[in-house]
C-alpha cells in the first residue's frame, strides 16, 4: 500500500483524495470480508484462505480472534503461530481432519474441536461471554480447502454468513 501512495504522489494524486478512494473501496466475498458488527463483535469470513500462508494476514492484522479453522489441509501445509498466538483468543477446528489442526495448535493456543460451522459460531457466542474482551473478531480463515464439507469455499463463506447472522441476532 505504501508503495501505491507513493507512486499515486509521483503522478500527482494528493494524499487526500488517495486516502478518499481508498476508504471508498469495497473488498472481494470471502477475502477478509467484515460482513457483520454487532455489539462488541465484528464477524469476518475469510473462506478464500485456502492454506495457511494465505491465513497468516487475517491473523496477524486482528485481535481478540476467536478463529474457525479446519478442512482439508495443503499438503506439507504447516501452521506456525510463533508471533501470531497473542492474537488468537481460541480456535475451532471444523471439518474431517480434526487431527491435523489439533496437532497443529495443541499446546500453542487454546482450541475446542467442534466439527462444523454451526457449533462452532454457538460454541464461539457462548465463549465470547466468558471471555468477556471488549472486542471480539469471529473470523472464518480456514486454513485449508472445503471439499470436504462443502462444495468450494464460496459455499463455505455464505452458510458461514448466513449462520452467523441468525445465531448473532439470538445471542449477541
């Protein structure tokens, strides 16, 4: 980004209107989408974030991440949370390859096992009560393709919106 503001102020764009367009900008379903704030919690469906490479942005750029991770993993994908874990509150692990993730986060962060979307977005709403941080993120970034309980990561994003809209609405 700095890159492009400098390269706007060489062609004489002010930092003004660059700072303008850019509040005007309108991200892509699915890629780091703040699609609900409600309360003291902002939900972000990151389900494009098929490896953990591509995951690492969400969870380096937010706190207070109650993060949903899980699917069908890249092969040699490996999760490394060395400077990212003060940002995770607790991971859900969803999906058919529990076991991967689990042994990915064990003893790193502090994580629940709840198979599928739906409890996890219940177990989160329950857990963000306990937690009881000013701020929460509930962030859907995978870690890893959906095939293995959806069709493809658009699927995966939108029962991830839709379920978080209803169980948002009877919890929060």
């Amino acid at each position: 980004m700095s890159f492009v503001l400098t390269l706007s102020k060489l062609i004489g764009i002010s930092e003004k209107s660059f700072v303008k367009s850019l509040n005007t900008f309108i991200g892509l379903p699915h890629r780091y989408e703040v699609f609900l704030k409600k309360k003291n919690c902002v939900f972000i469906n990151d389900s494009k974030a098929t490896s953990f490479e591509a995951t690492k942005f969400a969870l380096r750029n937010t706190k207070n991440l109650f993060w949903i991770v899980g699917g069908l993993p890249k092969k040699n994908d490996r999760i490394t949370l060395n400077n990212l874990k003060k940002n995770i509150v607790k991971s859900y692990i969803i999906g058919k390859n529990t076991n991967f993730f689990k042994k990915q986060v064990q003893n790193k962060i502090n994580f629940h096992v709840s198979k599928n979307l739906r409890s996890s977005i219940i177990k989160i709403l329950k857990d963000i009560k306990l937690f009881n941080k000013k701020k929460n993120t509930i962030l859907l970034s995978p870690a890893s393709a959906s095939y293995d309980q959806f069709l493809n990561f658009e699927k995966r994003g939108e029962i991830f919106k839709k379920l978080s809209k209803y169980y948002a609405r009877k919890f929060i």
